[in-house]
C-alpha cells in the first residue's frame, strides 16, 4: 500500500514538472522561431550559381507547430492520468476483495458459533425444540445475506476488470498516436536539417569557387607593379589569407 501510494506522489510531481517543461519551452520556441525569420534577412544576395539549388520546403507555421507540442504534452499528461486512475482502481480492487475477506470472515465465525450453540443444544433435551425454533430462521437469514454479499462483491469486480481493459485500450491508443506524433516531429526536423546542411555547404562552395580566385588574381596579377614579385609566396600568402576568411565566415554561421 505504501509503495503504490508513493508512485502516485512521484507520478503528480512528475506531472508538474512536465507542465512547467512545457511552459518554459513555449517561451523558449517563440524567440527562436522570431530569430529565425531575422537570419533569412541575413543569408546573402541571390546570385548566379554553378549548380541549381532547389526551393526550400514549406515550412509548418507557428500555430501549427506550438498546436502539436502542446498535443504531445497533452497526451503525456493523459496518459499519467490514466495510470493515476488505473492505481487507485487497483487500491479499490484490494480494499474490496479485503472487505468481502472479513465479511466471510465474520460470517464463518457466526455460522461457527451457531454450530457450537447448536451442538450445546443438543446436550440440552429439555430446551433444544425452543432454541432450534429462534436458531434456524437466524440461520437462514445469514446464509441468505452471505450469499447477496457475494454476488454483489462478485459484479463489483467484473465491473472494476472491465474499467481496466477499457482504460488498458485507452493507453495504447494514445500511446500509438504519441508514437505517430513523435515520428512526424522526427521526419520534419531531420528534412529541415538536411536541407539546411546542404544549403550552408553549398555557399561554402560558392565562396570558394570565387572569391578564392579574386583574391589571387588581385594581389598577385593585378597590383604586379613590381617585377620582381615572388608568386609561389603570393599564391600560399592569398591562400592562408582565404583560409582565415572562410573560418571566421564559418564561426559566424555557427554563431548564429
């Protein structure tokens, strides 16, 4: 008993948590999603490009998305619910099945005791018409109420096992539709981060591919006035030049 009591207070503060959880990534989501409406401004110029990229996805709209967070969290929190309901059914289950122990019980002590009267009885011939005529219908009364009592007891427990399987139903369909929940967020981020990777590499490409070139053909053919320029040193010199370049270009795109 103590122990199914102490997984009910750990199941509510776990709920509780879970709720805040839930807050707390409302308010996280909501800046995050502003921010990136802010980097598409920042992403560069359309530009003729050597290979071609194709359009982004339609991406889910804010609504949408908070609307299925919140559903997940939801049917988290039903389904604690319903294991909170499943272990008080449970309790009552034992407090029931305790209660008809003591009845039968206190019915076998009463039918005992009705005996050992009825035996004393018997070594008493002068009284034993009188007490038979008050003893039998006491008897049948008892027996008539034990029998009640377990009928009674026996459709409260169809009726409780028949709560549990509906209930027991009840989680793996929500547990199914989590799982469905689960998958589409999987599928959906994953394509975005796929997508998001490709695009980054191919600027990276791109960046390559021409400013690399512009840096040396300006500093090592164009700005030439002096004859007698190394160009083995100005190619490895433009070279390390790009490489800082394309690093910090990259610490930025990480940053942000």
């Amino acid at each position: 008993m103590m122990e199914i009591v102490l997984m009910v207070l750990v199941l509510v503060v776990v709920m509780l948590m879970m709720i805040m959880m839930m807050m707390i990534m409302i308010n996280e989501i909501l800046p995050l999603l502003q921010q990136q409406q802010i980097l598409s401004l920042l992403l560069p110029l359309p530009l003729p490009l050597p290979l071609p990229l194709q359009s982004p996805p339609p991406l889910l709209p804010l609504p949408l998305l908070l609307l299925m967070l919140m559903l997940l969290f939801l049917l988290l929190l039903l389904l604690m619910l319903l294991f909170l309901l499943l272990l008080l059914l449970l309790l009552l289950l034992l407090l029931l099945l305790l209660l008809l122990l003591l009845l039968l019980l206190l019915l076998l002590l009463l039918l005992l005791l009705l005996l050992l009267l009825l035996l004393l009885l018997l070594l008493l011939l002068l009284l034993l018409l009188l007490l038979l005529l008050l003893l039998l219908p006491l008897l049948l009364l008892l027996l008539l109420l034990l029998l009640l009592l377990l009928l009674l007891l026996l459709l409260l427990l169809l009726l409780l096992l028949l709560l549990l399987l509906l209930l027991l139903l009840l989680l793996l369909l929500l547990l199914l539709l989590l799982l469905l929940l689960l998958l589409l967020l999987l599928h959906y981020y994953y394509y975005y981060y796929y997508y998001y990777y490709y695009y980054y590499y191919y600027y990276y490409y791109y960046f390559y591919y021409y400013y690399y070139y512009y840096f040396y053909y300006y500093f090592c053919y164009h700005n030439n006035n002096n004859s007698n320029i190394n160009y083995y040193f100005c190619y490895y010199y433009c070279y390390c030049c790009f490489c800082c370049c394309c690093f910090i270009c990259m610490l930025l795109l990480l940053c942000l």
